[in-house]
C-alpha cells in the first residue's frame, strides 16, 4: 500500500495533555508517521482546560500539517453507560427495538437523545438466551467532541471510550489474546479507568475520581511550590520501601498519595474479582501517564497476587531512526499513547 497523504489521526483530549499520532501502512507493517504529546500542566501560560481548546488542538494540527485530515477521538469512560442486555433469540430488526427500549429505560429520555452501540457477547453457558454489551452516552457528549474537532480543521470520523481504544491497542500489540481474562488500568491526571476484559471484550467498566493528578495538588499546597516542582517530586521517588530510613514531609505526603490509589484499585478489582467468579483474572494491565511510576506495578501484583504489566502502545508499530522522535521520549510514551494508537489504527486496519 503507498502511504496517504492524510491519514487518520487518533487524538487523546485527556485532561492534562493531548496525544495525537498517525499511523501508515507499508505491506505489512504498521510505521509511525506522526506524533504530538502536548502537556498543559506544565505549561503556566495555559488554561486549566486548554486540552479541550480548539484554538490549542489546532496549532498541534497545523504544526503537523494536519488540517483537513480525518480524526477520530475518545471520551472519558464516565461519559457513557453501560449494561448487559439478555433477550431471546429474535430477528435483528426486534433486537434492534429491544436494546433501544432498554437504553431509553435506563436513560430517562427518548432513544433520539442518545448515541448507541452494541455487540453480541460469547455464550460460555450455551444457553439460548443471547447476551449483548450496550453503550450509549447522551448526544450532546459526542457533538461536543464533533466541534473541538471541527474547529480545529479536522473531519471527524469515530468517536470512542478511552477504555475501547486502549483495548483496540492492547488487542493490536498482541497483549491481549481471546483466550484471557484481564483487567486494564488507565492511570490519568483527573482520574483512573477500570476495565475488565473478557474474550476481547470489554465487559465492565469503572471509574474513579481520584488520578495521579490528585497527589501533586496535595503538594503544592502542603509545599507551597508550583505544578512542575510537584511533578518534578512525584516523578524523582520511587516507591520502594526503605527499612529504618524516616520519610522526609515530601516523601510522606507522596507515599500517602500512591496508598491511596493503590486502596481504590485494589477495591475495584477485587469487587471484579467477586462479581465475575467465572472468569478467572490473568494479568492487569497498567496504561496511562501515571503507569510508569517506580515500584507501582510490584506493589499492586503484590497486593492482588495477579501479574501487573507495563503494555508499550507502539511494540508492533515500525520506528524509523530518521523519523526525528527521540527514542527514549517515545520508550517512555509507550504506555500513554493506547488510546491515540487505538484510535489512530482505524485509519490502517
């Protein structure tokens, strides 16, 4: 295949930086053509919601020459719902009123004020009932995200969950195999995105309000120092027990922060744990900008005796020496880009 002059771009609107990357096919394989990571946060100059400014998103744009380019997004996981519907064998035209009966009910409004979809799930009981996964989310969400990306020259073509484009990657990297179970969790500034996947399904979802985001306010207020120095801390400590070595008040406020975090996940997968007896949990996956912490992932495999892995968001996709992305800035970008590379991949499958 000769490469496009304007793929699809896969753009992550997350709460602190936008990631956005596009992808080519040459044969077989998959070539980073181009990305952009923008971190607001540490840009003081810029408003706390500038990742949803269309004025920022179009200067990514323009500086990489995407404009007119299609575009596909994600929305937080908090702004859909989600249910699993059980009906009888029936024609597709009946399934069809069915599911939007059953979006409307749990909605409280009429199906029009509502973007949907739904897939059929595999029947591990044989049982003839047939199970499907709805999502749905209000209207008004998905042309909220229509205009950022109209308004930043772009031509919008799909419109995801942040947990489904990860699991689009993680499915793409070969991470996740039909034959698994596994939980994935996305740890983000403002708040942390629980998944539980099932046979390549995503059958569940959580979230919680309290990101990595959450420790740094903690300390530029307990500190009085900015964002960047708070970062700077957050990012230099390693969580790694020292036996008889007293925590300086950085350290401790930092150390309380992560148990936390690590209490809220350990409680949300536990309560998948329970909820989901038949399907037996192989790995979690930790994703997002808060993944690569030091020590993070031995202290959640230690405390949920499953295995934690660090998935990279570009191992089957072709790196060009030439292509001017520093190595070890996209080695480290790897587990924060799921999102964008999954959506960035429909413009390739």
């Amino acid at each position: 295949m000769i490469f496009r002059k304007k793929p699809l771009i896969g753009i992550d609107l997350g709460s602190r930086k936008i990631k956005a990357i596009s992808l080519q096919k040459n044969g077989e394989e998959i070539i980073l053509s181009s990305l952009s990571l923008y971190d607001s946060k540490l840009d003081s100059t810029t408003p706390v919601n500038s990742t949803k400014d269309p004025a920022i998103l179009g200067a990514i744009i323009e500086s990489n020459a995407w404009e007119g380019a299609k575009a596909a997004t994600a929305m937080e996981d908090s702004d859909f719902q989600q249910m699993i519907v059980e009906l009888p064998p029936m024609s597709e035209e009946e399934t069809l009123t069915a599911i939007q009966g059953k979006v409307e009910s749990k909605g409280g409004m009429e199906i029009e004020n509502f973007c949907y979809d739904y897939l059929q799930l595999f029947n591990r009981k044989n049982e003839p009932e047939v199970n499907f996964l709805v999502y749905f989310t209000k209207s008004e969400n998905v042309k909220n995200c229509v205009n950022i990306l109209e308004s930043a020259h772009l031509t919008p073509v799909a419109i995801n969950s942040n947990l489904n484009a990860i699991l689009d990657s993680l499915l793409f990297n070969g991470y996740v195999t039909e034959n698994d179970n596994n939980v994935v969790v996305d740890i983000g500034e403002s708040h942390i995105s629980i998944g539980l996947i099932s046979r390549s399904d995503l059958i569940h979802t959580n979230c919680l309000r309290n990101g990595s985001g959450e420790i740094n306010q903690v300390l530029q207020k307990g500190l009085q120092i900015s964002y960047k120095e708070a970062e700077d801390l957050k990012r230099s400590y390693a969580l790694e027990k020292q036996e008889g070595v007293q925590a300086d008040p950085s350290q401790q406020l930092i150390e309380d922060g992560y148990s936390k975090m690590v209490v809220t996940i350990h409680d949300s997968i536990t309560y998948l744990k329970a909820a989901y007896k038949d399907q037996v949990i192989h790995n979690i996956f930790l994703v997002g900008g808060g993944a690569n912490k030091t020590g993070l992932a031995e202290i959640l495999e230690e405390s949920l005796n499953i295995p934690v892995l660090i998935p990279n968001a570009l191992k089957n996709i072709q790196l060009f020496a030439h292509s001017g992305h520093n190595p070890e800035t996209l080695a480290q970008s790897g587990p924060e880009l799921h999102c964008a590379v999954g959506l960035a991949l429909r413009g390739v499958a």
